[in-house]
C-alpha cells in the first residue's frame, strides 16, 4: 500500500489532431491524493484539468504513465475487473442542465446508481433510498415525481449530486460544479459538497477556474499550464506566497471585489497561450513568462520542493519577477 | 455640467406569456454620464441583459417597451422609426455579448467581417476598409494583426474573438458601448486584459454600460453602480459608496456572498431561497421572499427607489429608517 487513495504516475494523455500532430493534453503528470483530501485542480481553459480528471476515474485511458487507487494499479485493469472500482468513483458534471436526463423523474434519476449497482432489493427500498439522498442534498422529498425541468439549476446540481453519492462512492470528481450558477446558489451548493465531503468521508477532486471556490474548499491545491503541473501543495500556502510566475499571474488577475484597489496597476500576462499541439521547448510557460532565460528555454523545469510546496520554476526561490 | 450619453427613465419591458404577462423589466431609470464606465449588477433573470437589450432597441418579440424613455446624448430614441432607430446601431450605440462565438460568422475570415461592417456603416472604398480593419485590429490589441485578419472565428482563442467583436463594435467610434457579460466566458487572466481595453476604449470617448454578475469586475472598472432585482433597481450607488456600504438586503447578500481570496473560512455565507419566478412575484418588495430583514410593510407594498442621500438610492423600507 502507498497509503495514498489515489496516485497518478507519470500519466500522458495524447489527442490525435490535424495533420498527424499531437495535442498534448495532459503530459507527465504526477501526484497523489490522501484519503479524505480535497485536491483543488486549478488552471485555464485547456491546461489539461478535465482530461487529468476523466483519467483519474478511467473515463479515459492514458497514452502513457498509470493510475493507482488505494495502491492498485487500476490503468491495467481488465474492464471486468474495474467494475468493482467503478462504482468507488463518481462524477459531478459542470452543466446541470445537460447531465440529467430530461424524461426521466427525480426518483428514476437518483434510483439509476442504486439499481445499477443492486444496492437494494425491492422497488420501496430503492425509493426510500432515493428519500434518503434527496434529504441529504436538500431537496424535497414532495418533488419525487418530478422532471429536472421543474427545477431551478441549483436544485440540479444538487440532484446531480445525489446521484453522485447514491452508490456510496468514496471520491469524487467535481469537475466545475458551481460555474454555471448564480452567485447566490454556488455557496449552497459549496457547502453542501463541503458537509456531505464531512459526512460521508468523501474525497474530492475539485476542478475549477475560479480560484475563489478551491479556496474555500481545498486543503491542498494544483495550478495546470499547458498540461503540466506548475505548482502543486497546501493551499493556503500556495494562494499567500506563489512560488511559480504562473501562479502569480492568475492569482492577480482575479478581480477583487474592492474598488479602492483600482489604482493598483494589474501585471498582465503578454501575448497569446501557446498552442497544446505546438508547445515551446523547455519550461511551457516560458513564452509568456518575464523572468525567463535561456535555461528555461533549453530544458524543462521539473517539479522541485520549495519550502513544503512543489514548483516547476528554474527561479522559484526569487519572488515575483 | 456633465453630460449624459445615455438617459433611460422609466422602462418597462413586457412579454406576454401563455400564462399571462411579466415584466422582466420595470420602471428603471438610470444614467450613463460621458466618459464612464456605469454597471448593472444582479443574478440570471434579474432584468440586467434586458434593460441592455430595450436600450438598443433589440428586444425578441413579442418582448415590448410599454413605458419609458431612452436618451441617447440628450435625444430621445424610443419613439423613432424601426428605420433611425437602426441607424443609430453600430454608428452611435454598439453592443458586445458574452459568447463572441455565437456573434461571429464561422464561415467567414474574420477580418472580412470588420470590413464588412465598415461598408456598411461608412461609404470608405474595399481598400480602405481593409486599412481600416487593421488599424482596428492593432488598436484592440490582437497580436500579430496582420495574420489574424485571414484567420476564421475557430481558429481563434476566447479572448481573441472578444477582441475582434469589440473591434467591429467599435468601427464607428460609438459613442454608446453596451458590454452584456463580455468576460464572463474568458479566463481570468484574459479576463484583466480586456477590462484594461474597455477601460482604453473609455478614455478615448467611449462611455461603456457594463453588465456583469461579478461583483469583483463591477469594482475594478465601473464608476457608478446598479443593482438590479427581479426587474427593477433595488440599488445605486458610486462604485466606491456601494461596496463601502451597501444597504439593500440583497446587495449586502451579494457582498457577504463573495468568496475572499486571501482567507478561507468554515462555512460559506448564503442568499437563501431562489430569484423568484417573474409570474409569481410576491405582493410587496420583490426581495421580501428571500430578505433576513422583511417586515409586515414589505410583504405588502412594493417600496420606492429613494436617495438616502445624494447618489446613493436604495429601495428598502428598512434603510428609509420608516420600518423598524
């Protein structure tokens, strides 16, 4: 046993795309989750973060590398034999209006997993069963019977989410479950995923643009560029004292509710992201980066510790640039 | 002294339904002056989008303005021909979206269709809409101009489409830009650079109505700030006085609810309850539903937008000091 629920090693994934290239979606990635943990997985659109995610559950297959959970290596698995690991791993999808299926009734939805995995026996089990998950997510039980339609996008969510722990799954992936909701509805929805994490003994992988949510709920966080890990550790400490550029750039860009900071000159990243199927030589970031040199053009930072945290940063040690 | 690009007083949008009519927009007013960037806040369904949409005359049917007036630099505009009112589009007053995906042309280079609104809009030769459309495309920022111009909406990232519909928007130099959400789909750190342009466009004549959910930009470009509720103004504020010290229930809802960057914390602060359904609008204050603070009054009479002091309305019983 390496003691961690879930590792990933050394793990690539490679998209076919035109023209024979290659777009480097995830590439080399490592780390491991504890049990009980909250990963937040941070980073723009198409850094990889999605894709990490689906390979972490086997919704996709890595070109390379392997993924282990609870010590198995589950990439070598035999589809039959990671059916009784499947039903360990969940999803929670970002659009609560595409992810349920709109024919179908709360009852039958939530009822899916439980029938799927043969969790009870008879048609009431199943039912009180589905009661039981509409109460722990805060749904009415009165709106059994109804079509997702009917409901607002936070009670979606929320049902999707029912879902999601109706077959009792020990890690989740939330993969930007509040990003489609009013601002008022995504903290009830964070702190139910927070309770139920509590309540449940859950393990989550948070992934999520919005630096504000892995805040509130990660313990220790992962900043992605371009396929690759920048920075990855304790969550308070990466958010008070970045240690890659990247991570710099992100956590200023975010625009703060306060007007009196509005003189303060914003450090904005130059130019456009470089293209996945085209990354640069070397360190990934470099083309957008002000500190680089040749040597980060020349070969490829590797994840190094630096005071507790990991950085993928030549000149992590320096301070902003 | 300071003249107003924008005027609107008293609009009210209505779209019939089967099961009858609603008023996602009700008897606001409110004000751009020249040479600021004014912003309209609140939640999906909040009227925020619609306002924006009346004002530029673009409304879906069988959504009608049934009262109120839009002043566009001091000449009122509602009651012109469909045929004025289309000039005015694109020349005087233009609108960027939230999506730039689904306002571009995906079979067409990009650059043709700057040209293309150029031709529309002023009499200049191909030729001369094609310099034009390239300095356009320098004074937006895009990199490497040049190769962009041939280049299909696909090909480009979020943050370039965003530049080329702001560019096409501001082929006339309007003196009106509508922004509905303009960064709501783009990274954070896209998102910086093109506050930095609207903020450009700004200073260079621009006034700039700016509708967001994101209290956090509200606060770095806006000057003056409205709250928007079910259909109405509940508050407004300058940008400094509101998130100094709000004072409707739900802007201090909104304000609580904003997640900090700098510290975590155990349980996060919530608005409890839903927007309610337009059909199902409670008697009295809109909020009252939802509001920690409703009282007898509230649940029965629809409070006023007043000033509790010069520049700062609010529409609450509560903060007149009348119910306690």
């Amino acid at each position: 046993m390496s003691g961690y629920l879930l590792e990933a090693r050394n793990v690539t994934k490679l998209f076919p795309a035109a023209g024979k290239k290659k777009v480097h979606a995830v590439s080399d990635v490592s780390l491991q989750i504890r049990e009980g943990e909250t990963l937040g997985l941070v980073g723009e659109s198409g850094c990889g973060k999605s894709t990490l995610g689906r390979l972490l559950i086997r919704l996709l297959a890595p070109t390379s590398g392997e993924v282990r959970f609870r010590g198995e290596n589950i990439t070598a698995l035999k589809d039959s034999d990671f059916r009784r690991i499947r039903k360990e791993m969940q999803l929670v999808f970002q659009d609560p209006y595409a992810s349920l299926d709109p024919r179908m009734t709360v009852r039958d939805l939530v009822a899916e997993p439980i029938e799927t995995w043969r969790l009870c026996g008879s048609r009431e089990e199943v039912t009180d069963r589905v009661r039981e998950l509409l109460r722990a997510v805060n749904v009415p039980e009165e709106f059994l019977y109804r079509y997702p339609h009917q409901f607002s996008g936070g009670q979606r969510q929320r049902i999707g989410i029912a879902r999601a722990i109706a077959a009792d799954p020990s890690f989740i992936v939330c993969d930007e479950p509040v990003s489609a909701l009013d601002v008022s509805v995504q903290n009830q929805i964070l702190n139910l995923l927070r309770d139920l994490k509590t309540s449940r003994k859950l393990t989550y992988l948070f992934i999520s643009h919005d630096l504000s949510v892995v805040r509130y709920l990660a313990d220790r966080v992962c900043i992605m560029f371009l396929g690759k890990i920048c920075e990855i550790g304790d969550t308070e400490e990466i958010y008070t004292r970045p240690r890659h550029p990247y991570t710099r750039f992100l956590l200023d860009a975010v625009p703060v509710p306060d007007p009196s900071v509005r003189g303060k000159e914003i450090r904005l990243l130059k130019g456009e992201p470089p293209s996945p199927a085209d990354p640069p030589t070397g360190c990934r970031f470099r083309t957008r980066c002000p500190r680089a040199t040749e040597k980060c053009a020349a070969s490829e930072p590797e994840l190094r510790y630096i005071g507790g945290v990991q950085a993928a940063c030549y000149y992590a040690e320096e301070g902003p640039a | 002294m300071n003249e107003m690009t924008l005027e609107v007083s008293g609009l009210t949008v209505c779209y019939p339904t089967e099961k009858g009519a609603i008023f996602p927009v009700k008897d606001v007013s409110l004000k751009v002056p020249a040479g600021s960037i004014v912003g309209i806040v609140g939640e999906s369904g909040c009227g925020k989008s619609m306002t924006a949409r009346a004002v530029m005359g673009l409304l879906r049917s069988p959504g009608k303005v049934t009262a109120g007036k839009v002043f566009l630099c001091g000449r009122e505009i509602t009651a012109l021909p469909e045929k004025e009112r289309r000039k005015l589009r694109g020349n005087e007053m233009s609108m960027i979206f939230q999506e730039p995906m689904t306002s571009l042309n995906p079979v067409m280079k990009v650059g043709k269709q700057v040209e293309e609104a150029i031709r529309l809009h002023t009499d200049c030769s191909r030729e001369e809409a094609k310099r034009r459309t390239l300095e356009l495309f320098r004074e937006v920022e895009i990199p490497e101009a040049e190769t962009r111009l041939s280049c299909y909406p696909h090909q480009l990232s979020g943050g370039l489409r965003q530049r080329v519909m702001i560019a096409m928007a501001m082929v006339c130099r309007p003196r009106l830009l509508i922004a509905d959400e303009p960064t709501t789909a783009l990274d954070v750190t896209v998102e910086a650079q093109i506050l930095k342009l609207l903020e450009h466009l700004r200073d260079a004549g621009t006034s700039v109505l700016m509708i967001s959910h994101n209290l956090g930009v509200i606060a770095r470009v806006c000057d003056e700030v409205y709250v928007m509720y079910a259909g109405r103004v509940v508050e407004q504020a300058s940008t400094e006085r509101l998130f100094e010290q709000p004072l409707h229930p739900y802007s201090r809802g909104l304000f609580r609810s904003v997640r900090s960057l700098r510290e975590g914390c155990e349980t996060l602060e919530t608005i409890p309850g839903v927007v309610p359904n337009l059909l199902r609008l409670p008697q009295g204050c809109s909020f009252s539903l939802r509001c920690p603070e409703c009282g007898e009054k509230c649940e029965k009479t629809m409070p006023e937008l007043l000033e509790t002091e010069p520049g700062h309305a609010v529409r609450c019983f509560r903060a007149e000091g009348g119910e306690e």
